[in-house]
C-alpha cells in the first residue's frame, strides 16, 4: 500500500497560504483605497459647501449683513470697548502734570512754593505703559492662541482691577510707575486681540467697519479723560488725581461680567480642531435670516478650507515664521501701515492747544479745545464708515489720506514765513489747520490702519503680525514724541512752524511707500488674500486681480489636512441643505 504523498500535503498547504496571504494583501489594499476615497469625497463635499459660503459671503450686502450678525456686532463692539482704559489713562498721566497737588505729591520743590515732577520721572512715566504694552503684545501672540481669546480678555481685566490698586495708593512716584508698566501689559494684549477678535467675527461686508470701531474706542476714552480732569480743575486736595485713578475701576468688572458669556472666535476653534464647538459658537454670533440663506455647516466649511490652505502656504506659526517666505511681505506691510500713523505728522498735530495759547488762549479753553479735538476723532471715524459704505476702498482711504495730510503740513510749514507783527493770526490759522488735519487723519490713515492690519496678516499669524506691528508704532511713537518738542521749543531746535516742512518730506515718502507696497483688500474673503499673496501680486494690482481658491488651489490641497479638521464632524449635516441652520 503506497504511503501518502507528504510533499502533496506540503504543496497543498503551501498554496493555501499563498492565497490567504493574497486575499489579506487584496483586502488591505481594498481597505486602504476605501480610505483614500472616502477622504477625497470628505475633501470635495467640505470644498464644495467652502465655495457655496464664500459665494454667499461676497454677495452679502452690509444690511444683509448687520441683519445676520447682529449679535456677533454687540460682542465684538462689547470687547473692544476694553481699549476705552487705555484712551482714558494715557490720557490722564499727560495732564496730572499740570496738576498743583499732583506736583506736590509726586514732583520736587524747584523753588520756594514750586512744585514740579522732574523732566526724567515725566519721560518715565509717559513711556512707562508703553514698556508694559511691549510686553503685552509679545506674549499676546502666545497666550490668546493657547487659551482662546475670552479666557485672555478676562484675565486681563482681573489685572487690571488689581493694578490699578497701585495708581490709587500709590505714594511715590516710583509706584506710579510700576503700575504703568504693569497696566501697560493688558494694554498690549487688548490692542491686538481686539482687532482680530472683530475681524474673525464677521462676513466680509462688516469687517471694515467693526474693526475700525477700535478706533472709536480710543477716542471715548480720551474724551472721558479729559471730561474728568475738566471737572477735578477746580479741587485742592488729594481727590483732584486720585478720583481720576479710582474710576478706572468702574469698566473691568462690568466689562467681565458680560464677556464670561461670550462666544469664542469660530476660527480659533477651527485652528484647534474644535468643529462642533466651532458651529455652535457660529450659531451664537449669527440670528436667523432668509434672505441671505446662511448655513452654519457651510460657513464653518469655508473656515475649514482657509485653514487648511493657510497650513499648506504658511510654514509655522511663531514668530519667527511671521519673516519667511511670503509672510514676510505681510508683515512688513502691517508693520508699516501701523508706524505710518506716527510718521505720518501725528505728534505734530498734537500740539495744537500748543498754538492756540500762544494766541491767547486760556488753559479752561485749551482742555475745552482738546475736548473738541477728541469730539472730531470719534466723528472722524463715522465718517470713515460713510467713505467706505460709498465703495471707497482701504488702499485708496488711506493713500488719499496721506496725500491730503501731506498738503495741509506743507501749508503749516508756510505759515511759518508769516511775520512777527502777525504772530497771533498765524498761530490761530496754525491751531485750526492742526483741528482740521486731525479730521482728515481720522477719516482716513487713523481709522482705515485697523482694518488694513486685521486684513493683510493671515489668521494663523495675525495676532503674533498685528503684534509686532503696534511694537514698531509704540517705538516709532517714543521717537517722534521725544524730537517733536525739540522741535517746537523755542529754548531747543525752535523750528515752530517749518516743523511742518520735516513732517510733509517723512509723509510724501509715507505715501510713495503706500503707492507700491499697500494692496487693496476689500470684498477679499480671507482665503482670496492668501492666495494673492503666495503668488506675489503686486500691490497696486490686487483689486483687479481675479483668483479662485477652489479651482486654482483645491487640486494641490492635501486631503489629510482636510480630513483632519473633518474630524468628529457628522459630514450628513453638511450634505443635507435641511440641516443645522439652513433656510
């Protein structure tokens, strides 16, 4: 009887192995190209709804618009309202000087009876919130991208609630100045986070326009400031400054109070990954209205598509990443539309209660006359708003500003030719045309910088952008606010009026700088300026530029990136136009 075949066996076995060992390769590869597909359709369906809300959101007229958001209009107008501090402060510390029992407290006897704060403690306590707002703006860039924008503000109002213990016992004027520094610190993080907080809040039709309210905030804490100081001019004791100081008490708790309750910024959440709490933050910012027919899937869909676009144009987000590649012109463009405002002859113009005392001016005049002056910015900014509502664009705002600015300081530097016998005319005529220069300034290069910076820098890198552009105009400030009275100082340069000429030769190179470098921004959704800046468009080039994102760059696009942020997301709700919020 013949033994059985073992090697028959073997082979048998062997073959079995092959074809399961194949059937495993076959099913891996089988689940694997499953996986590819259904990423590439994750892909398309979240691109396809990215372009159907950017449709939208172009299309969107500005009521439209303020009847879509009108909520997310009251919180980002409630949280820029923290910049009404730092008006209302800078503005008291420059005029307590002027103060008699300020003097005697803080100054030095110069001579019997005397009192004055030496010229070192007033050039350090003038700058010492400007060092505080330095460091708030560096450490701004990390701590609002880590913590989220609401936790950051609320913090920040908390320390100010404690520092400003320090303005209202303080009993030397070493104390003065650590409050200051350690006030200018929340300072530098609301002067960033406020404008970025306004521009990822909102379509592109309002983004101009709550942005530049910042600008507005400014001036009502100015005004204030000069009200109370207005109305302590007549006291003589302690209270005169100290009541000032207390009422700085009266904005952070109310003000974190009602910001506990704020929605975070969608795009932060969308940067962390965080889609669900993304769209239900959108939903809270957002009412209903069928005419503009808003689905909070889509839009969150467009925000996922910047994202994702932005991590395949932007090599990092620190710092450093903020001077490589194409980021690099866009800092520099924020950086210098910032120090533009100072360059521009800002310090010059402030010295306009300066000229008018000259002519006879008297000191309840000039405080009234810089009540008016502060009156003009907050209506130089509503004029703003009308100039841009009209389809006047950014670029054009403020290059026209800066040619306007640049005449009336030539005019100021003739003015200077006027003979001595008419030295009071022509320090009437001075006063006014510095009132009327503060007026163009505010409808256009003061009020139009908060959009153009919220704008140009992209959303990974536009607090740490933003930041390092209010560092160059705080030491562009310092500097100009140091040659400014040398220059008008009869006992120093004493150039008076041919001032004007210095500041109209820095403003026509202001404007030559803005003709070429300055790019035109309006209706360009966050994922259009992106793209235009990667390709190098020239500035003056940007408007009539046409680009697609979805055609040009969807195809490059990794779908794992996308696929990413699509995680934990139900992909239904975005097929179905029946969902979430759709009308």
């Amino acid at each position: 009887m013949a033994s059985p075949d073992h090697r028959d066996t073997a082979n048998t076995a062997s073959n079995d192995d092959i074809v399961f060992s194949d059937s495993k390769g076959l099913q891996h590869d089988s689940l694997h190209d499953s996986e590819e597909v259904r990423r590439t359709e994750t892909a398309d369906r979240i691109i396809q709804n990215a372009k159907t809300a950017t449709d939208k959101e172009q299309k969107m007229t500005l009521l439209q618009g303020i009847k879509l958001y009108p909520k997310a209009i009251a919180w980002s107008m409630l949280i820029s309202t923290c910049i009404v501090m730092e008006g209302y402060d800078v503005c008291l510390i420059n005029n307590f000087y002027a103060f008699p029992q300020f003097a005697r407290k803080y100054g030095e006897e110069i001579s019997p009876g005397h009192w004055e704060v030496p010229a070192r403690w007033q050039a350090g306590l003038s700058n010492g919130a400007n060092v505080g707002e330095l460091i708030g703006l560096l450490i701004n860039g990390y701590v609002s991208e880590r913590f989220g924008y609401r936790y950051t503000v609320i913090g920040c109002l908390m320390l100010i609630c404690a520092w400003t213990s320090l303005f209202f016992t303080a009993q030397n004027v070493q104390t003065l100045l650590a409050a200051e520094i350690l006030c200018g610190i929340p300072w530098g993080v609301f002067q960033t986070l406020t404008i970025t907080y306004a521009s990822e809040v909102c379509p592109v039709a309002m983004r101009g326009y709550l942005t530049t309210y910042v600008n507005f905030c400014w001036g009502v804490g100015q005004e204030i400031g000069i009200g109370v100081i207005m109305s302590m001019l007549k006291r003589d004791d302690e209270w005169a400054y100290r009541i000032p100081y207390a009422l700085q008490w009266m904005w952070p708790v109310p003000l974190a109070l009602g910001i506990i309750f704020a929605p975070e910024s969608p795009w932060w959440l969308v940067r962390k990954g965080r889609l669900d709490d993304a769209k239900k933050s959108l939903l809270r910012l957002t009412s209903l209205n069928r005419e503009t027919q808003f689905d909070a899937d889509e839009t969150i869909a467009m925000m996922v598509h910047t994202t994702a676009l932005e991590e395949k144009t932007t090599q990092g987000a620190t710092y450093w990443d903020c001077f490589k590649g194409h980021d690099l012109r866009r800092t520099e463009i924020v950086c210098m539309v910032w120090a533009i405002q100072n360059l521009s002859g800002n310090s010059f113009s402030n010295y306009s209660t300066y000229f008018l005392k000259q002519a006879g001016l008297n000191d309840d005049d000039a405080y009234g006359f810089a009540l008016g002056q502060y009156a003009i910015n907050m209506a130089g900014v509503f004029g703003a708003w009308f100039l841009m509502s009209r389809g006047i664009g950014r670029r054009s705002l403020y290059l026209y500003g800066l040619c306007g600015l640049f005449c009336m300081l030539f005019v100021l530097g003739f003015l200077g030719l006027v003979p001595e016998s008419h030295n009071r005319e022509a320090s009437i005529a001075t006063g006014s045309i510095m009132l009327g220069w503060a007026l163009v300034y505010q409808l256009t290069v003061g009020t139009v910088c908060y959009s153009l910076v919220g704008e140009i820098s992209t959303r990974r890198l536009q607090m740490k952008t933003i930041a390092l552009g209010r560092v160059l105009y705080i030491i562009v400030g310092i500097i100009t606010a140091v040659l400014t009275p040398y220059m008008l100082n009869p006992g120093a340069w004493d150039w008076s009026n041919f001032t004007g000429f210095f500041w109209a030769g820095i403003c026509f190179l202001c404007i030559i700088y803005v003709y070429f470098r300055v790019p035109e921004p309006t209706g360009r959704t966050f994922a259009e300026l992106d793209l235009l800046f990667s390709k190098g468009i020239s500035a003056r080039k940007f408007a009539e530029t046409k680009v697609d994102v979805f055609g040009d760059e969807a195809a490059s696009l990794d779908s794992s990136v996308l696929h990413q942020y699509e995680k934990g997301m139900d992909m239904s709700k975005i097929d179905s136009k029946a969902s979430g919020r759709a009308v």
